[in-house]
C-alpha cells in the first residue's frame, strides 16, 4: 500500500510492504520509487518518521537514477534497424532522406525522414516531437474513454497536460482540476498506461493513498496491481 510523507517542497510517496523482517528496511529502485518493508507490530507513525529521517539519502537515490536515465537518454546515432517502444510494442526504425522531417508509423515500423541523415540532433529532435504528440493524443484519448466512469460521481474532464518527470508516471492536482502525465508512457504497454490513468482520476474523489483511495481504484481496475508491477518492471524511458 503507499503511504506518503510531506518534507516542506517535496513529499515521498513510498510503497509499504508488511512482512516477517526485524528492521524497516528501504530500497530505491531503478524506476525510481520507494520501497518499504516492515514488521506488522511497527506502527505506520515510526515508518513515516524512518522515511523522514532518511530524505536526504532517498533524494540522492532518485536524483541518481534519473541521473543515469538523463544519461542514457542522451542523442543517440538514430541508424536503421534500430528499435523503438511505441506504447508497449517494440518497432524497428528506418531513417531516410527527404525534402521535409517527418515521422510516419506502421504496425511494425517507424519511418524517420530528415532533409539531413547526417544531423543527429535533427534525427533526435524530430522523433522526439513525433513520440510527444503521439502520447499526448493517445492518452487524452485514453482520458475520455476512462472519463464516464468518474462523471458518475460529479467528476468532470480535467484538463491533461504532459512533462518530463523524475519520480513519477503522473499527477493529479484535484484544486487545479490537473491530470499530468510523464513523456516516458509513450513507451509503456497500453494497459499500463490505463492504470495511471485510472490512478490519478480516482484521486478526483480521494485526494490521498487512504485505504479507501485504493478500494476506489480496485473497483474501477480490480487488477491494477499486476498492471503497476508491470509498468514498473518495463522501467521504460524516453
């Protein structure tokens, strides 16, 4: 279950697992959440006050892993035969020569066409913008066709925006009426994407990870968690 801990600016939301241990044990993964294990006699206040108590080294994690995702995210050659995650799909990349940048996409390609083969921040910017729209229409889509569950209860249409995160697939800001989704979902399985989706609205009527937050989201998506495992196991970046 997660819980979370407000530090002032930042807040860590972490995910809280009882089991047989002597310890509260902590672990950053490579995906950047936290992940927490204690003794079902440690109350939840002593967990939280753990988390505090080690802010400061689980900020240094999560900045260290987007770290190396910034770096290995870095421009790449962009050749043919490479390939690329297009919502949970592996495709293979052709790059060609022509009079305008385009990209185009088929059921098992992505055609990048550039005025210059030979200008790889040209290749990386064209594809970038392209993999942006492409998550911004298909999860706004996606958005919609979620959307009727939640305006039974008076919830209407957020507006979506997308950003670049380090921490997090996305948010919600129930005052602003906000859902933000992270870039990186272009390349997670669809049905991943639906959980995130599903998250962050049903935090619209439950502002919080109460247990009454995560009945909400089970009777909207009853196996949401083998969808997050899976989201989280992907670790996929753009």
């Amino acid at each position: 279950m997660q819980h979370s801990v407000n530090l002032g600016s930042r807040t860590i939301t972490y995910e809280l697992e009882r089991k047989a241990v002597k310890n509260i044990n902590l672990r950053i993964r490579p995906d950047r959440t936290v992940h927490v294990s204690a003794n079902n006699r440690v109350p939840l206040a002593d967990i939280d006050r753990f988390v505090a108590s080690n802010a400061a080294f689980i900020f240094r994690a999560i900045d260290h892993h987007y770290k190396r995702t910034y770096e290995n995210s870095k421009p790449q050659q962009l050749v043919s035969g490479d390939k690329i995650k297009v919502f949970g799909k592996e495709k293979t990349l052709s790059v060609k020569c022509g009079s305008f940048n385009s990209v185009t996409e088929t059921d098992e390609e992505v055609v990048l066409t550039v005025k210059n083969i030979a200008d790889i921040a040209l290749k990386n910017r064209t594809l970038s913008t392209w993999l942006h729209n492409r998550c911004e229409q298909t999860i706004t889509a996606l958005c919609k066709m979620i959307f009727p569950v939640f305006s039974r209860f008076g919830v209407s249409f957020p507006q979506i925006k997308f950003r670049q995160m380090r921490s997090r697939w996305g948010s919600c800001t129930p005052a602003k009426h906000k859902i933000t989704f992270n870039y990186a979902l272009v390349a997670a399985p669809i049905d991943c994407v639906e959980y995130v989706a599903a998250h962050e609205f049903c935090h619209f009527l439950h502002p919080n990870h109460s247990s009454t937050f995560y009945a909400c989201l089970t009777a909207v998506m009853p196996d949401w968690k083998q969808r997050k495992k899976r989201l989280n196991a992907a670790c996929v970046t753009i």
